[in-house]
C-alpha cells in the first residue's frame, strides 16, 4: 500500500545488494582460498590478503542482507525502521562472529 510505514521496497534492495555483494565476497574468499592452496601460491589466499578486517566486512555485508530481509519478510508488521534496526543488529552479529572465528588465524 503506498504510504504505508510498514513497507519500504527501497530498503529490500539494499538488503539484497549487501547480501549479494557479501556472498560474492565470500565465494572470492573460499574459491580463492582453495585454488591458491591447490595451486601452490598460499601467498595469494585472498582471505589472508584481506585480512581480519576484511572478513568482518564481508561478515557484516551477509548478516546485514540476511538481518534486514528476514525483517522485512516477516510475517509480524515490522516498520522499515526496525526492520533496518535488525539488519544492523545481524551485520553486527555477524561481523563479531567473523571476529571471534578469526581469532587464531595469524594475518600478515
């Protein structure tokens, strides 16, 4: 219904394009990962090239996508500004995650 607080189609396409562009990222990592251990260069591991800070982005570009549209498609009437509250609440999660997963990976 236009008008309405409850929905806000601008919003799904940012949640969509943060999730597209963090499981591109992460296939990068993974993919990467592999073909550069596989290929014996681990000096060109993109997940070590990018660093923890790095990974907490793209963890956050996921959680964030996944946060919001979850929100968004929820069957409890949600407004945009609480669904965009939990979407920053799971890119954060997911960022911290990333953080934690990490902790004993050496960068550099």
């Amino acid at each position: 219904m236009p008008g309405s607080p409850l929905a806000c189609p601008t919003m799904v396409k940012v949640y969509s394009i943060s999730l597209v562009i963090g499981v591109l990222g992460l296939l990068v990592v993974i993919l990467g990962g592999a073909i550069a251990d596989n290929s014996g260069h681990p000096d060109k591991d993109p997940g070590d090239r990018i660093g923890r800070g790095g990974r907490m982005v793209i963890g956050a570009l996921v959680g964030f996508g996944m946060g919001g549209l979850s929100a968004e498609f929820a069957p409890q009437d949600f407004t945009w500004q609480v669904a965009l509250a939990l979407g920053v609440l799971g890119g954060v999660g997911a960022a911290l995650w990333v953080r934690y997963a990490s902790r004993s990976v050496q960068d550099g």
